[in-house]
C-alpha cells in the first residue's frame, strides 16, 4: 500500500502539479516515506525474523545470551524482553516441576486404592 502511495505521490508530482514549490514538497516526501520503508525494513521486519530465529532454538535449559538480541536502535526493549523471557522460562520450570509432583501424587494415590 506503501509502494502504491510512493508512486501516485510521484505521478503526481510531474503530471498534475505546476507550481515548482509544491513539486519540491511532494519529492521530498516521496523521498521520506522511501527511507521510512527501508528504515521499517530494516528495524522491523527483518529484527523480528532475526529474533523469532534465535528464540526458536532456545529451550528450558538453553541460556539466554541478551547480547545476541541486543540491536542498537531497540537495545532497552530487548533487554526489557530478555528479562521477560528468563521469568517465563523460570515460571514453566516451576509449572512443570508442580506437574511432576502431582502426578506422582495422582500415581502414589491410585496404587493405594487398587491395593484396597
């Protein structure tokens, strides 16, 4: 949608507008919202990749490295997000233990009453 707002922008530009101040104003637009689609590109959608990637072979046991996902321009959200994830990795460890324990629980109760 972006790309089809560039281009009627730049159409514009040299068919429908006379006044050479206007042209300037819209060329330079057009040049904002290029750097703003690659700027997007860049800090958006490929760091999204590279940490969905690097957060895919990451298990219970594996350690977090916050450096490899710190990035320049967003370093304080991931070191907000690396703290984020060592709580939820410490909270599944606490559930699954609480899982282990209730089903050797549930196993101990269950061969009580089948020896009654």
């Amino acid at each position: 949608m972006l790309i089809i707002a560039m281009v009627l922008l730049f159409v514009n530009t040299f068919l429908f507008t006379e006044d050479i101040v206007s042209r300037i104003i819209q060329l330079v637009l057009v040049f904002a919202l290029v750097l703003h689609d690659i700027d997007e590109k860049k800090w958006g959608v490929n760091l999204t990749k590279t940490i969905e990637k690097k957060l895919s072979y990451m298990n219970l046991n594996s350690k977090l490295n916050s450096l490899t996902l710190i990035i320049p321009n967003g370093a304080r959200k991931m070191v907000t997000y690396s703290s984020l994830l060592i709580n939820f990795k410490n909270n599944i460890r606490h559930m699954i233990k609480l899982i282990v324990a209730l089903a050797k629980n549930s196993k101990t109760n269950i061969n009580g009453l089948e020896s009654i």
